[in-house]
C-alpha cells in the first residue's frame, strides 16, 4: 500500500472494520484527552477499561451516561468506516449534553459524512521530513544525510492476526473532535505524523514508569 497507494485493502473483508488503532497514536491522543470510554472496540482491541463493542451496539448507548465515575467524559472512537455518518450523528448528540468525542478517521471530504460546517476540530495528520542517513552505496554516498518525505499515512493493527500492517491505509488519516458544549465554527488544524508518534510514545514510557513506581 505504501508504493501504491490506489490499489485495493488487502485486509480479510472479514474483519476490514475491525482494524484498530496502534497504540503510539491511541497514546497520543489519550495524553490530551485521557479517556474515559472507547465507543467503538472488541474485548482484544479495547484502549480503555470501559468500552463498546458490536454486540453492546455503541449506537444506541448512552455515551456520557456510561462514562465511569471520576473519569473523564470524553470518547475515543475509531468507527467502522463502511458507515461514519451515524457515528458523526451520535457524536452531535452527545457534545450537546456535554461529552467530548474524538474521532481517527480518513480524510474524506466527499463523503456524505464528512462535518464541515458542524461545530468541531479537523486535525489533518500529514507527512513530514526527517534526516535520513545512508549506510550503503557508492563511497560518494555512503553517510552523508539528506532530508527525506515520509507519508502521513496510518498504520492500523489486523485484527485477524492483532499484529500492527506493514503497509499504511492507502488514504490520508486525520482527527474529528467534537469538543463538549462547543458551538462554534469548524476548526482546520495540521498535526505531523511525527508528532503524534513522538507525543505518543512519551506518555506510554510516562505511564509505563508510574506503574512501575506504584
């Protein structure tokens, strides 16, 4: 996927919308927000303790009302992409009464889903230059460092075989969030891959560390 980007998933259809996130952006996110529920998991998915799954049917939940006491309420929500928009349209529901939603999903502003207009933050992940350093080749070469493009593009974890895809989505990722109450106009923020992974893997080695403190 990551050479061609326009050919199809190779993902068992099975299980396409059961792909979930790795955990250095999942850690990412959770070290803003710090959530309270995952809206949309299997038991071997699931990045909070309290979580969704198809069988509970997230969509006919209650999702502030099920936020546990003394956590935040505030929802991660990977949704299965064959049908966002009813994912979109719970989440409006729910930032009325008070509740926070974020959202990985592609970024596609031609489907029906897509929420330009609605009061929320589109954080579109893009790519990023990074010093690349080669270690074979004419002698010419052979360690000088040059900057390289890297893709924006997102790894997922397979849920038929829970390991993390070689190959990124072949389509741009971002981040929906519908902040709690907000009522404003819709947000347009850039966020490089980078720094998700690099934000991300800081809070997991902070809270590696605080559980082995504890």
């Amino acid at each position: 996927m990551g050479r061609n980007h326009q050919q199809r998933s190779k993902t068992n259809e099975e299980y396409r919308d059961q792909t979930s996130t790795v955990p250095w952006l999942f850690a990412a996110l959770d070290a803003e927000f710090q959530f309270g529920i995952d809206l949309a998991a299997t038991d071997k998915s699931a990045k909070c303790a309290v979580y969704f799954t198809p069988e509970t049917d997230s969509l006919s939940q209650d999702w502030l009302a099920s936020v546990p006491p003394q956590a935040n309420a505030t929802g991660w929500l990977n949704p299965p992409y064959s049908n966002i928009l009813p994912w979109v349209q719970h989440a409006r529901q729910e930032q009325q009464k008070g509740f926070t939603t974020v959202f990985l999903v592609p970024n596609d502003c031609s489907g029906e889903w897509w929420p330009e207009g609605e009061p929320c933050i589109i954080r579109h992940i893009t790519g990023y230059y990074y010093d690349h350093t080669y270690k074979s080749g004419p002698k010419s070469r052979k360690g000088t460092t040059v900057k390289k493009w890297a893709s924006g593009r997102i790894e997922f974890v397979n849920a038929e075989t829970g390991e993390i895809m070689k190959d990124p989505l072949n389509k741009p990722m971002c981040l929906i969030i519908f902040p709690a109450f907000y009522c404003g106009p819709t947000l347009h923020q850039p966020v490089t891959k980078i720094e998700l992974m690099e934000k991300g893997q800081t809070w997991m080695a902070e809270k590696q560390q605080a559980e082995l403190a504890a």
